[in-house]
C-alpha cells in the first residue's frame, strides 16, 4: 500500500514538471513567484535554452551569424517557436543596424568592408 501511495505520489510530481517544462518561461517564472533580478536571470537561460531545444542555435550557427546578427535572428527565431511573434513595438519599428549588420554576415564581410556596408545600409534604412 505504501509503495503504491509513493508511485502514485512520484507520478504526480513527475507530472507536474512535464508540465511546467511545456509551459512558457514566463509562465514558469509566474509559477515560481519570481521578480526582480531572480526573474531576469532565468528567463535568460530558460530562453536560451528553449532556444537550444528548438534548433535555433543551430541554424544561427549553420548561418554563421555572430554579434548583433545573430542576437537579432536568435530573438526573432525564439520568438517564432514560442508561437509569439516579437514585441509590438519591435515589429513597429525594426532596428536597421541589425537587419544591416544580419544582410553583411549574410555577404560574409569582415572589416573595414563589412563597417562601410553597415554604415551605409543604416543610413539607407533611416532615409526611409
């Protein structure tokens, strides 16, 4: 009977944290009473890691993206996968550095190149 209460009990707790793996981040920070720096810091790993767990990493590595690209495609690939789309404000108005510096890795320059052509795509961009 005890070892029957104790499974039970253990597929309970295993339960509840299949289920809280599936829930978002911020519902897992709301479910653990987080604020402040404590929420912060695990939204960050939890989002980084979500974000290892749905291949976006991978992709931004096949892509070879690195610095503002790559956090750029990493915020909007996560994004993506939650189901979510980005912050409104985000998508109102996008950061052309960012879509500048994403177009340069793309073209895979480096340098003095890879400056000037961000430079003058921002530029470009803010134009209209």
């Amino acid at each position: 009977m005890k070892k029957s209460l104790s499974l039970l009990a253990l597929s309970f707790v295993l339960g509840a944290v299949h289920l809280s793996a599936h829930a978002g981040c911020d519902e897992q920070a709301a479910e653990k009473k987080l604020a402040g720096a404590a929420k912060t810091s695990f939204l960050k790993k939890c989002n980084a890691d979500a974000g290892a767990a749905n291949g976006c990493d991978a992709k931004a590595a096949e892509k070879k993206l690195a610095g503002a690209a790559k956090t750029s495609f990493l915020k909007k690939c996560n994004a993506d996968a939650a189901g979510g789309a980005a912050p409104a404000a985000a998508e109102a108005k996008p950061d052309p550095a960012a879509a500048c510096e994403a177009m340069a890795a793309e073209k895979k320059l480096a340098g003095a190149a890879k400056s000037s052509f961000v430079k003058k795509c921002a530029a470009d961009a803010a134009k209209g």
